[in-house]
C-alpha cells in the first residue's frame, strides 16, 4: 500500500523560490543566490535592453524624420515602458542582493521552525503558501496569455487580412522589413526580446509578491502566539515563562518591521519606475487606439491595467496588514492582566504599530488603490481630451 507522505511547509516554499528563481535565473539575475555575481548573462541581457533602445530611437528617427509619421512615437514609446521595467527591475535587485537573500531566508526560516510545531502554525503556514501559488499561477496565466496574443497576433492579421505587422514597432537599421525574409528575421528577434522580458519582469515582479503576501504570515503567527501567551498570563503562577513569551511577541513584531523596511527600501524606486511607465505606456496605448495606429494595442492596454492595478494592490495589502497588526495588539492582548512592567512594553509595541511604514512609490505617494484610482482619473480624462479632439 502506499503510504503518503505528507509534504512539509517548508518544502513547498523552497519549491516556489526554485520557480522564481529559474525565472530570474533565465535572465541572469538569480539575486538570492548566495554567491551572487553579476556574469555574462546578466550583461547580455543589459546589453539587449540598449539594443532595445538604440532600436526604438532609430524607429522613432525612421518614421518621424524619413517617413513623415509622428504615430510612430506612440507606438514605439508604449512598451519602452516594459523595457525599463525589467531593467530597474533586474540593476535595483543585483545592487541589493544580500538584502533579498536575508529577506527571502528570512521567510525561509520561519516555515523551518514553525512548520514541526503543528496546529495552527501549520494552518497559517499552508494558508499563505496557498495565497502565493495562486499569484503565481495567476500572474503567469496573465502574461503568457497577454504576451502570447501579442505574438500570434501579427500571424492572425497576416492570415486574415494579409498583411504584415510586426510584433513590437520596432526597426532594425540593415533589415528591410517589407521584404519577406527581413520581416521573418525582425518577427524572430521581437518574439526572442518578447520571451526574455516577460520571464525577467515576471520574476521580478514575483519577488517582490512573495515578500508583500508573506508579510500577513508574520502577524498570524504573531496571533498564535499571543493566545499561547494570553493564556499564560491569565493563569499567572508562572511570571518567567510569561515574561519570555512577551519578550518573542515584542521580537516578533521586530521582525514584522524590519521585514517591512527592507522590502520598502529594495522597491521603493522599482514601485516609481513601474508606475511611471506604466501610465505613459497606458497613455501611449490609449492614444494608439484611438488613431488606430497599431492593432494589438487593446491587448498590451488589458496588461497595463492588470499591472497598475496589482501593484497598487500589494501596497494595500501592507496597509491592512498594518492596520490588523495593530488591532490584534490593541483588542487581543490581555495586557490588563499583566503587571505593570510588562503592560508598558505592550504600550510601547502599541505605539510602534501605529506609525507603521507602508509600501511607497519613491517617497512620494503611499502605493494604494486610492493611488490607482487617481492615475485612472488622470488617465480617464486624457482620454477625453483625445477623443474631444480626434473625434
């Protein structure tokens, strides 16, 4: 008979990081390796993402300068925004690898320690390890999807209408995209540019997913441990015992805050980069659509807004995580049964917990869905203007 074995928490979340960093890895930029060096494959994708700019430049000087078509800086302007998505992405991280390996071993070293404890810790575990598989399958479904339509789409109008489109608006100086084998060899290297940034800006954006999402797992296991305690201190025969466990519960909310900080300070610039630039590739999109300038823009415009939203989402999450930190301190803690010593160090975390730092886009503005909802609006009423005018 077969006996099944069951499969620890901790193993599930190092199989997880094995994904995310096969993702990076294919990049080069396998940061929470602990001999992490930058090598050839780093610069060489450094080096295509120039290319990718010194293309886009030559593309905007051909159709502005040669062709007399100013449509053309929209449509090469929209997905530079990728472009510099993967490489703030990809330099941020490698300048900051050991903060991302103490990060991530950090997590990593929780579901060690609390994954043979069983109960509830084990719930909690496997609760968030639940969350994060679903991100990643969701997030996955979304850009092979997004990417993959972007790619069979030149195919699709070549069969249909055809006509020949390229994959990205982007030129090659020396190939001649309106013959045949120059438009294959273009098509080639737009879907091999295609592949690398999606795999680099998806496991980019995984990190920083796995570090937000595991920041609740902190604060329900703080929960446990705060009923382990309460039920100390109601007994109160056993004053020691009950000052070691509120000593971890000040420790663990240490944990919680430095966790926080050093994911803030990794992706503060990253958050600006990617909401910058995903606004003006939405702007530059929308703007296509309307003059009917490149035909697979509403596809590239869905995976804009996918992206602005979830990341606003994730400085959401770090609100409310916050916010519940500091009820669960406030509401569960039965701190009028402790002496007065140990009720002021609840104070004190009480204190701490208020003023909370949350995910911000480069110290300017707090990442929220309030923030997304502003850009929207901005966005919305661009849109308006364009219509008013190109109506």
């Amino acid at each position: 008979s077969l006996i099944m074995t069951k499969v620890e928490p901790v193993d599930r979340y190092r199989k997880i990081i094995s994904l995310i960093r096969f993702c990076v890895g294919f990049c080069g930029n396998d940061v929470t390796d602990p001999d992490f060096r930058m090598w050839w494959l780093t610069y060489t994708v450094i080096a295509a993402i120039g290319f990718f700019f010194a293309c886009t430049i030559y593309t905007i000087y051909v159709g502005v300068v040669i062709n007399g078509d100013f449509t053309v800086i929209l449509q090469a302007l929209a997905m530079v925004g990728s472009a510099i998505q993967g490489l703030t992405k990809l330099l941020v991280t490698a300048d900051r690898s050991p903060m991302m390996l103490h990060i991530q071993s950090s997590y990593e070293e929780i579901y060690r320690d609390y994954g043979s404890r069983g109960g509830e810790y084990v719930k909690c575990l496997e609760a968030r390890i639940r969350i994060i598989w679903k991100l990643i399958i969701g997030f996955a479904a979304m850009y092979i999807l997004n990417l993959g339509l972007i790619i069979i789409f030149p195919i699709f109008y070549l069969v249909v209408f055809k006509e020949k489109i390229l994959v990205m608006q982007f030129l090659m100086p020396l190939i001649d995209h309106t013959t045949d084998s120059g438009h294959l060899l273009l098509t080639v290297v737009h879907i091999a540019l295609i592949t690398f940034g999606g795999f680099g800006n998806y496991g980019g954006d995984m990190f920083l997913f796995l570090f937000v999402t595991h920041l609740p797992l902190i604060k329900d296991i703080f929960c446990v441990k705060l009923e382990e305690f309460n039920e100390m201190a109601v007994k109160g025969n056993e004053h020691k015992k009950m000052r070691e466990m509120l000593f971890d519960l000040v420790a663990w909310h240490q944990k919680y805050v430095s966790l926080l900080r050093a994911t803030e300070r990794i992706y503060s610039i990253v958050l600006f980069v990617q909401l910058s630039t995903t606004c003006v590739s939405m702007l530059c999109t929308i703007s296509c659509i309307f003059i009917k300038a490149w035909p697979a823009a509403p596809i590239y415009m869905m995976y804009t807004a996918i992206i602005l939203y979830t990341f606003c989402g994730l400085g959401t999450v770090v609100e409310n995580s916050n916010e519940s930190f500091t009820r669960v301190i406030y509401t569960n803690c039965l701190w009028y049964e402790l002496p007065s010593k140990e009720a002021k160090l609840i104070i004190l975390m009480l204190a701490k917990a208020q003023n909370e730092v949350c995910l911000t886009v480069a110290d300017m503005a707090p990442l929220s869905m309030n923030t997304a909802l502003q850009l929207t609006k901005g966005i919305y009423s661009f849109s308006m203007i364009l219509f008013t005018y190109l109506g």
